[in-house]
C-alpha cells in the first residue's frame, strides 16, 4: 500500500476515535446531571430505556475503538490492508468502507457463509 494511502486512513482512523471518545465523555456527563425525581412511572421508565439503548451503542462504539486501536498498530507495523486470512492485499474500496477490517472482501463473504451454514 502506498504510504499516502496509509497517511489518509491513519489520519481518518485517529479522527474516529476521537469522535467517539468525544460522544462518550458526553454521554458520561450526560447520565450523572439528570435529575432522578420522577413522579411519573411512564417517565421514569421511558429515561431508563433512553439511558439502556445510549449505553448499547456506547458499548458498540466502545469496541470500535478497540478495533481502531488495532487498526492503527497494524500501520505501524506494516501489516495494515493485508488480509489476515489469506495474506493478499485488501481493496482500498473494503478499506475505505470499512478501515478497520482484517479481511479481504472474498474472506470475509467465505467466513459468513460457513457461520451461516453453522447456525453461529
């Protein structure tokens, strides 16, 4: 992979991970100054499934930024855009639809019909 290649995706993945560190922080801060007096149960539960649903998607993005993480070791050590399954280069299109992949698009399409046919 060409290094301006590697330059862009590493400079996207660090500009994610900032956005999702930056909606966390905010959800934190968020979830502690909320008055927790409610004299309607419909309220008080309607909060609790608001707060259940941000903290899905917080742990969603939270292992994102693992896989950014890692993502981002991978460039460092030059292994980054190489298919962890078959050693070939991934398509910068699969990259840029999705960077932190580890697998060529081939791979991963032969991986999900075997989890399929599995029942996984």
């Amino acid at each position: 992979m060409k290094k301006k290649d590697l330059d862009f995706f590493k400079k996207h993945l660090h500009q994610r991970m900032q956005e999702l560190l930056s909606q966390a922080d905010d959800t934190v801060s968020g979830m502690t100054t909320t008055n927790e007096n409610f004299p309607d149960p419909t309220d008080r539960a309607s909060l609790e499934a608001d707060r259940n649903f941000m903290l899905r998607i917080r742990d969603r993005e939270s292992k994102l930024i693992k896989k950014i993480k890692q993502a981002l070791e991978r460039i460092e050590n030059g292994t980054y855009g190489i298919c962890e399954s078959c050693g070939e280069e991934i398509s910068i299109k699969r990259l840029k639809a999705r960077p932190v992949t580890t697998q060529c698009i081939e791979c991963k399409a032969k991986e999900e019909s075997l989890e399929k046919a599995l029942g996984i």
